[in-house]
C-alpha cells in the first residue's frame, strides 16, 4: 500500500487545490471508497472486463481502512449486503465473489500448509526411531560382544563344569540383548509391497501414488497417467496425500511399538542381571 500512497500522492494534491485543503490518508481512503462505490460501468462489456479488478481495488481500500481506522471500517460482507439505493447490485456481486475467492486461496494455503508441517513431523518422528533403534542395537552389540569374549570363557571352572553362580545372570544378560536388538530390528525393518496399482484403482480414487511402494513395479506409462489424473482432480490429490499420511501413521505407530517393547526388555533386563550378579558375588 505504500508505493500506491506514492502513485497517488499527485493526484491527492491536485485534488486538494478544489477543496483548499489537503485530505490525510483516512478522508482520502474514505473518499476513494465512495466514489468507487457509487460509481459503475454502463455497458455489459466493461462490467465482465473489469468489475473484478474493481472489486480487488475496493478490498485494498478496505484493508487500508482497517490499517488506518480498525473501530470504523466495515468488512466487505457488510459492504456486500448494503442496500441497492446506496451502492449498485453490480459490485455487490463483485465483492462477494472476490471475497469468496480470497477465502477459498486462504483455505488452499491453510491446507498446503497443514499438509506440509504434518508429513514434516512425520518425518521427523520416523528418523528419531530410526535413530532410537539403531542406538539400541549399538548399546547391545557392545555388550554382547564384551560378554562373549571376556565372561562367558570364564564361566568353566577348572574341572570344566560351568559356574553357575555366573552362568544364570550371564544366561539373562544375553537374553536381555538379544531381546531388544530383536524389536530393534523389527522396527526398522522395511516393508516389501507388491509396488503396483490398477487402473482401476486410479479411476476409482482408491489408489495412492505418493508412496513409492505403490507404485515401483508398475510401468512407467501407467504412472504417468495416474499422476495426471490426480493431478487433474485435487479432491483425488488431497485424499491420496490423506490416505498417505494415515499409512505414515500407522508405519510410525509400530515402530514406535516395537520400541517401546525394546526398551522395556533393556530396561528391566539390565536390572534383573545387575542384581542376579550382585546376588552372584554376594554367594
């Protein structure tokens, strides 16, 4: 809005030199809105061709208005609904229509966005269990390859019997690692999908082709196609990128299972053969 004060701070002086004064901004905003009001286009033409630009006009007006004025300027619904006496029906149509137009390119930016920051957490959520579960299989790996090599050839007594004093929590601390490098597998282990997707199942929107599991084996002839039809029907786009977000959520709700389970068995493992080697050397 400045550089448009700019274009027209000429024209506000001119005008001035009629009224032997020179108006602020909120008597020229005012005196912008009413004459854009009461004025119209007398041929069908003219009214097709550039109602619509006058009605974009009359919103920045009104948003200057607000800027300047918040307890006094009306919204472009009130403008909207004003009587046919006081402006013409015209740019009453006009209005409404920019206005449901800017709240439709508003809900098309609000839903991006959403889109946007969701599959983000998603992803960010998939990566730290990733990294979750490639810790745990590093912190048992140690252990077990300490155990193996340092305790358990101690665990032959000269008569070759094995301690049992040291055999049973040895026994459970191998079983504890063992068990949590398992989940920690489990949760990291990609999923093998069959990797195509019918025709059929694209004219039908029941298709997802945002997951490259969908669609990996299908020819490329075909892929092309179905993008395009998705692309070409965005109640298809957004319930493909729904549907995708369901699956991520139900991928990340068992990774996040199979964690869970993993750091129990650490967890209460690592306690139990602390204190049966704690019960061990007190023996």
């Amino acid at each position: 809005m400045d550089s448009y004060w700019d274009r027209n701070s000429k024209l506000r002086q001119e005008f001035a030199i009629t009224r032997g004064r020179v108006m602020n901004d909120q008597e020229w905003v005012d005196f912008e809105i009413n004459f854009m009001l009461s004025h119209e286009y007398h041929t069908v033409v003219a009214r097709e061709m550039l109602n619509k630009r006058k009605g974009k006009h009359i919103q920045r007006l009104l948003k200057q208005k607000r800027r300047l004025n918040p307890d006094k300027a009306p919204t472009v619904e009130e403008l909207a609904l004003l009587d046919e006496k006081q402006k013409n029906g015209s740019i009453k149509k006009v209005l409404l229509e920019s206005e449901t137009e800017l709240k439709l390119a508003r809900f098309g930016r609000g839903v991006e966005t959403m889109y946007r920051t969701t599959y983000r957490t998603h992803t960010n959520l998939s990566a730290m269990a990733d990294s979750k579960a490639n810790l745990m299989l590093s912190v048992n790996a140690i252990v077990i390859s300490i155990l193996v090599s340092n305790l358990l050839p101690k665990l032959m007594d000269s008569n070759d019997h094995v301690n049992l004093k040291l055999g049973i929590p040895s026994m459970l601390l191998l079983a504890t690692c063992l068990g949590s490098m398992i989940y920690a597998t489990l949760s990291t282990r990609p999923k093998v999908t069959e990797g195509k997707v019918t025709r059929e199942a694209i004219k039908q929107r029941k298709a997802n082709l945002l997951f490259f599991g969908n669609f990996h084996s299908m020819p490329l002839e075909d892929f092309q196609w179905g993008v395009n039809e998705m692309l070409r029907d965005p109640e298809f786009l957004y319930g493909s990128m729904s549907r995708d977000l369901y699956f991520l959520g139900i991928v990340l709700a068992k990774k996040y299972h199979y964690l869970s389970i993993c750091y129990n068995i650490f967890m209460y493992g690592l306690i139990v053969s602390l204190l049966a080697f704690a019960a061990a050397f007190a023996l």
